[in-house]
C-alpha cells in the first residue's frame, strides 16, 4: 500500500494538506456507507483497489502488472474496475496539468437523502481518510471541474438522479433531476408541447449546466442557464438539504442563494434537483445563412441583431458565426459545400409565417455588407446546419489530418488532435475589434483558429488543434497566443470565460479579471459555505499557497 504521505512530482494540487496515511477501518466504513447509499451497489459504485489509491492516472499504466494500456483494455475485473474508475477521473478538458487520480469511489445516489448520507459520511471521515467530493454531472466539463485532481476524491455522480415532471401549465415550470441530460429533459418535455431554452453545444446534465452557468446557441431569446431556474434542491457540505427558495416569480426572502449554487461548480454544495422554466414550442421555424467578406462585419450585423432583438427582431432565437477556417473545416469534416468566408447561422421562430418571413427580410436589409443571404422556409432543413455548428470541437480536432489526407502530404503525429477550447466574452461595443485583432494573431501566427461564436452574445470560441503530448513548441506557441486573447478581451472589459466556468482552467485568469480584494471576497464565501473544504477544493479559486500549480492550462 503507497505510504500516502510521501509526496509524488504530482502533489501540488494540494500542496498545504498532508494526507494522512490510509485508514482503511475508516475506508472500510465509508465504502459500507456509500455502497448502501447507491441503492446496494451495481454498477452505481465502484471502490478502487487498496492499493492504487493516491496513484495518478499518468502513473497508472507503469503500475505492477499493467503495462499493456489497462485503461483501454480490461482484461480482468479488477482491471475493469480500474478501467471503470479511470472514465471519472477525466472530462473533455485536455490540456490541464497536474494530472487526475482515480477516485478512491464513485458512487451515484438514486435520492437526495442518499445523496445526504454520502456528504454526510464523507464529512465524517474526512479527517481520517483526507477525502474530499468531486461531483460529475455529464463530464462534458472543458475547464477541468469534474476531474478528481485531487487524490482520494469521491466521485458523486449525479446520474441517477433522474426525476422529471411538469409543474401545473399555469407555472410554465418542471421539476428536473440534476442528472437529466438536456436532450432528455427536452424529449420529455415536448409531450407538452414545451422544452427547456437554453441550448448548450454538448449534451450535459441539468445540474451541470447549473453549476457552470452555461448557456449556447439560444441565449439571445432564451437566457443564459441562469435565467431560467426558479429554484434548486441542494445537499450542503454539512449533509443538509435545502431548498433555495419558493419557485415563485418574485422573492424578497433575503440572499439569493440561487445564484450563489448556479456557476458554483460543486464547490459549494451539490445540486440535486432544479425547477426550470420552460417555454413554448413555436409552430415555425425557419432561418438563413448569411455570408460576410471579414469577421468585421458579420459581428457588427450580430450586434444590430441583438440591439432590434426586443423590437423588430423579436422572432431570432439563434444567431451563430463561423469565420472561414470554421467554414472549411467544417466543409472538410461534415461535407456541407458552405462558401468558404465568414458565415452567419440564424434561425427566426414564432407563430405566424408571415411575421416571421417579414423579419428575415428586415435582418437581411440591415446585414448590409453580407454577399449572400440564403433563405430555408423549412427550419428542420436548418438541422443539418446545426449539427455541424454543433459539431465544430469534434471537426477541429479531425481538420489537420483530413487537409493532409486530401493534400497528400505526409503528417506526423496523431490522427485526432486535442483541441484547445478558449471561452471569451466581450461587450458587445467591442466585438468586431476583438475577433477580427484574434482571427489576425492566429492567422499571422499561422496556427489554424476554427472560430465557432454565439456572435449576438458577444461570446465566442477558438478550437485550436493542437497535441497535447510530444509537441511542447506547438503547445507552446498556441498557449501563447491563448494568452493574448485573454489579455485583448480583459482590455476591453470583457470576461475569460462566458460559459464554461473556471475549473482549474481558468483560476489564474479570473484573478486577472477580478484582482485580489474581489476574490478575498469569493474565498470567505467558499469558507463560511465548505469550512471545511470538502467540496472540489482547488477548483475555481486556488487553495492557499497553491502558487505552484497556477501554470494549470496546458
Ligand atoms: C463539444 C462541446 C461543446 C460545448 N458547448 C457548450 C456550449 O455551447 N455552452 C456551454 O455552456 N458549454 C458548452 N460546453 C461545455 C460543457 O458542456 C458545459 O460546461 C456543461 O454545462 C457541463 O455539464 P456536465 O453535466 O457535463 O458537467 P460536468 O463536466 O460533469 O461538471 C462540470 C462542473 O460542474 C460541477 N457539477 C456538475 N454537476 C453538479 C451538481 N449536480 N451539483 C454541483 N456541482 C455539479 C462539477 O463538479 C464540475 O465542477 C461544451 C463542451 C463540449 C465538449
């Protein structure tokens, strides 16, 4: 058994907490505690081998007997239980250092109270064991949230957490379980003819979305994540559950608590359950495609966009852009025959086909500098757009090898890039400096930035692929240039991250954007909330004297 407080090249995650050696009494009665609290086990929980706690992922595959990739190859069941632990030590992100570790459990509740009893258990040996809770929702994170860098994480996996009903119709509500994948809640939904507006990219979990304030490609009619939760069903990390408040349209009942938990990232506590607005399904839909000669000017007609959003555009749901490597690539990947220039996706909904005809033609007559404006009457027509403009992370990371492919031009390295994901938002006054300065560093810089924007937010991405092992001058030359766009959108008082949250990701920027007397003030809340730092230490704020670890992107 690995003395555990022995310290490893991968220990800054927690450089202030000396682990205790393992307990494994205290192991033992926690493993009790949480195999009953999953329902009796199954696939629900998992414990990892006594004697791979505290070993890193990275280290893994140098352990004992499993040389032979025994992440991707399980041959036994202790090999599957290690394969089985390993899916929760990672999420979408790819570029975080320092590396995960399995989790010393998983466990996956079926009830709140269960959800309870384990944060309560894990409080109750948390002195012993040094454990702390990880909670993972889809693990379709890009900042790093759900990762268990820190070892002798519980992983408390949401997804049985599965409840949906529909409030009385008068509410325009339902009530969702935090594990619910967006897909599925909206599926449900529209046996009422309702679904739930915002509109992620991905396919998360509700309390995912919750818990990094997410949002997407329908922020301009819909809101931000933020916008549409009535009220949340929380377990604190004193094993309490607390509703955050009435899910009435007005609350004067003191802090908001609501707002507290949404972009909380399980710091705070565990969202189990949300009351959600939902919205009407509207009879039409249709949308268009509009082509641009520069970024410029798409995003100065999504700014107008947005600006007649409440009075002659009052039909857009969706306003997206791609730059033209976007459109290449996406060409390349998804076989779409696009004009290779920055294009502009929306799509107008209502009730009336003509009001909703009308103002497609008001928006191409303010879209002044387009050079074709593409009509499709039949919005389910526009779906196979969407999924492309959905698909962009995927595309990234296939381009280099396919424009290889094509161009025949031998390429070392691997097939599937990783994809550097950057996240900026920026008032909308600044917008068409902003992207146009970026689209001009990457492409002097000759790195291929697919450009993939919720535009009329001001919110926009770069997928860079890049590889993350065995190019250090490529990784660095790209975090480089992630570093200049930050640096831009802080000038111009914009943000570092306008949906996927911070994680570890984005700890250093954060305090760039808010300076320190503002994050003293986001510390006493994690303090006074987690005195104990139970839940996600070291994510979104560093822990004290984690200096070390603020090099944590790529
Ligand atoms: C291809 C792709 C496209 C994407 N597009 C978008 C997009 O358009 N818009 C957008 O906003 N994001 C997007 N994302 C990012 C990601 O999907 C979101 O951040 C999503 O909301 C994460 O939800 P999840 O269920 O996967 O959470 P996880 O990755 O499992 O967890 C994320 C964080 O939330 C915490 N958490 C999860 N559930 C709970 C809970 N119940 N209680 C407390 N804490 C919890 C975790 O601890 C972690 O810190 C995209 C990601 C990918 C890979």
């Amino acid at each position: 058994m690995p003395s555990s407080s022995s310290s490893s090249l991968h220990d800054a995650f927690r450089p202030s907490v000396v682990l205790p050696l393992l307990d494994v009494p205290s192991f033992d009665a926690l493993s009790a505690v949480l195999r009953e609290a999953s329902g009796g086990g199954g696939d629900s929980f998992l414990a990892c081998p006594i004697d791979l706690i505290d070993v890193n992922v990275v280290d893994l595959i140098d352990v004992g007997d499993h040389k032979n990739d025994v992440l991707s190859h399980p041959r036994d069941s202790r090999d599957e239980v290690i394969a089985s632990l390993s899916m929760y030590a990672k999420d979408k992100s790819q570029f975080h250092e320092p590396p995960a570790h399995l989790p010393i459990f998983v466990v996956a509740p079926n009830t709140i109270q269960g959800v309870a009893d384990v944060i309560r258990a894990c409080r109750k040996h948390q002195k012993t064991l040094g454990c702390v809770v990880v909670v993972r929702g889809a693990g379709t994170g890009v900042e790093g949230g759900a990762v268990p860098y820190q070892k002798r994480a519980v992983v408390l996996s949401t997804r049985n957490l599965n409840e949906i009903s529909i409030c009385d119709a008068a509410d325009n509500a339902a009530v969702v379980g935090a594990g619910v994948l967006k897909n599925e809640l909206n599926k449900y939904l529209k046996k009422y003819n309702v679904f739930f507006g915002p509109d992620p990219s991905s396919n998360p979990s509700i309390g995912g979305m919750i818990s990094t304030s997410g949002s997407g490609m329908s922020t301009l009619r819909y809101g931000t994540t933020r916008e549409n939760v009535l009220a949340l069903t929380v377990v604190t990390p004193a094993g309490d559950i607390i509703e955050t408040r009435r899910p009435t349209r007005k609350n004067a009942t003191g802090y908001n608590l609501t707002h507290l938990y949404i972009g909380g990232e399980g710091t705070l506590g565990v969202v189990c359950r949300a009351v959600v607005r939902v919205r009407p399904i509207l009879p039409i839909r249709c949308g268009g495609v509009l082509t641009f000669p520069t970024v410029a000017l798409a995003c100065q007609t999504a700014v107008q966009v947005s600006q007649l959003a409440d009075t002659d555009l009052t039909a857009i749901v969706r306003c997206e852009m791609l730059n033209e490597e976007g459109v290449k690539c996406t060409n390349e990947v998804f076989g779409t025959t696009l004009d290779v220039v920055p294009t502009m996706f929306v799509e107008l909904q209502g009730s009336d086909v003509s009001r909703v005809e009308e103002q497609w033609r008001t928006l191409v007559r303010i879209a002044k500098g387009s050079l074709k404006q593409t009509y499709a009457g039949d919005g389910d027509k526009l779906d196979e757009l969407w999924d492309a403009r959905r698909g962009c992370y995927i595309a990234a990371s296939k381009y280099r090898k396919l424009v290889a492919d094509k161009e025949g031009v031998p390429r070392a390295g691997p097939p599937i890039d990783n994809v550097l994901l950057t996240d900026v938002c920026v008032p909308l006054s600044e917008l068409a400096d902003v992207v146009d300065a970026t689209e001009t560093d990457f492409k002097v810089a000759n790195v291929p930035c697919v450009m993939c924007c919720h535009i009329s937010d001001g919110n926009f991405h770069c997928c860079v692929p890049c590889n993350a092992t065995g190019a250090p001058r490529e990784i660095g030359h790209v975090q480089e240039l992630e570093e200049r766009l930050i640096e831009r959108a802080l000038q111009r008082r914009g943000t570092v991250s306008g949906e996927h949250g911070v994680g570890i990701g984005k700890r250093e920027f954060i305090v760039r954007e808010h300076g320190d007397a503002h994050i003293g003030v986001q510390k006493s809340i994690k303090k006074a909330m987690d005195p104990t730092s139970l839940l996600n230490p070291g994510k979104v704020l560093f822990e004290e004297n984690a200096s070390n670890t603020s090099n944590s992107r790529l």
